[in-house]
C-alpha cells in the first residue's frame, strides 16, 4: 500500500481507505465547484494515485470541471516528484489536470535564502513543466510566516525597513516570473484556523497597518 502526506494537514492518508469516501464527494457537483473555488494544495496530492483508477468510471477530472462551466480542476506538487514516472504521467495529463501549483519551490526559503540574493532554480521547475504541458500556473506564494530564511524570521525589524523587504522581494519574485502565472498566492494563511490573525514576524512588525495596505504599495 502506497502512502501519501498531505502537506496542508500533515496527516498521513491511505489511499484505499480513503477511495470508497472520495468517490462520493467526486461525483457530487458540489464538490467540483469547491475545488474550482478553493484549490487543493496538497503535497504528493491524494488525488494523484486515485485519478488513474476515477477515470474510467467517472471521466478525466479537468475535463469534467471544464464541462460544468469551470476554469480548471489543478493540483500542487513538489519538485522531487518529478522523477517518479506513474505519478508524472498523471500529472502531465491535462485531461485531468488543467493547472499546477508549484508546493514549496516559490517559497521564500527558497527564492530568497539570503537577503537581496534571489534563486529562481527551484521554483522554476513545475512552472516549466506547466509551460511544456500547456497547463494553467497558479503561482505560490509570495508572504507566509512559515519557510522563511532566518534571515527574514529572526531579523530586528521596524515596520518600515519589513515594509522595505517585503516588497523588494515581492517585486523581484514577481518580476521573474511575470506573464507566467494565471494568479498568485500573495499572502498564505494569514489568519489562524480560528479567524484571529496569525502571530508572524508580518503581523508583529506591521500590525499598525493593514495587509492590504502593505501589499498595494509593492
């Protein structure tokens, strides 16, 4: 039995005990229109190994969101997947899926790692294989309070000079890879999962402004 991570919960899910459940929500139209609307981020994504085994009896997934008057039906994935050949053939099959997030290689970890220092290596591999498979890019993601250089999490900060920071990196990001992304995940996960404001070096050094303000002014 194959074993995937769900990156978003951290919880371990097995894909047949978890078959019989999402074969019921995926024949729902409701459940189509909640993926369109609210993506599903997932690392090794659960839907990956189950699409092979959903098509015959139900269809190619994008090509059913597609059908009911939807943009896409897209997933994320990592970097290291890619050498493994079952799930990119998946992956790579626009019937099922119209559009790719890359899971962690547009993190700030990764495109800035020391400040004014930008790497792009990682978080240009899925956009290219969006580019070559002719799938949509939802690009992610620019402000997270997590995966951030030490740099950026442990600094001694004012508002103005994070302010500064942020967008000088939301610009260079942004920048390389302009005319590439169908849209962006500016700022991830903000809030907590009880709706108070999550407690990051963001918010504790620019909670005097809104986040909106700050991002308009990048």
């Amino acid at each position: 039995m194959k074993v995937y991570k769900w990156a978003s919960s951290g919880h371990v899910l097995y894909y047949s005990g978890q078959l019989a459940f999402f074969l019921s929500l995926l024949r729902s139209h409701l459940f189509l229109y909640i993926v369109a609307h609210f993506q599903l981020t997932m690392r090794h994504s659960l839907l990956l190994p189950a699409a092979a085994l959903f098509s015959q009896a139900l269809g190619q997934l994008n090509e059913l969101a597609v059908a009911k008057g939807l943009k896409y039906f897209g997933t994320a994935t990592e970097n290291g997947a890619m050498t493994d050949a079952a799930y990119t053939a998946i992956l790579d099959n626009t019937a099922e899926f119209g559009q790719l997030t890359p899971a962690n290689g547009q993190k700030w970890d990764s495109t800035e790692p020391s400040q004014g220092t930008f790497s792009f290596t990682s978080g240009d591999v899925v956009p290219a294989r969006a580019k070559a498979n002719g799938q949509l890019l939802r690009c992610h993601t620019l402000v997270w309070y997590s995966q951030l250089p030490s740099w950026v999490s442990g600094g001694t900060w004012t508002n103005a000079t994070l302010t500064e920071v942020m967008k000088n990196h939301i610009t260079e990001v942004m920048t390389h890879y302009k005319g590439q992304c169908y849209a962006w995940d500016v700022v991830n996960e903000a809030f907590n999962e009880d709706g108070t404001y999550r407690d990051s070096v963001f918010f504790k050094t620019v909670s005097n402004r809104t986040w909106s303000e700050d991002i308009s002014s990048c």
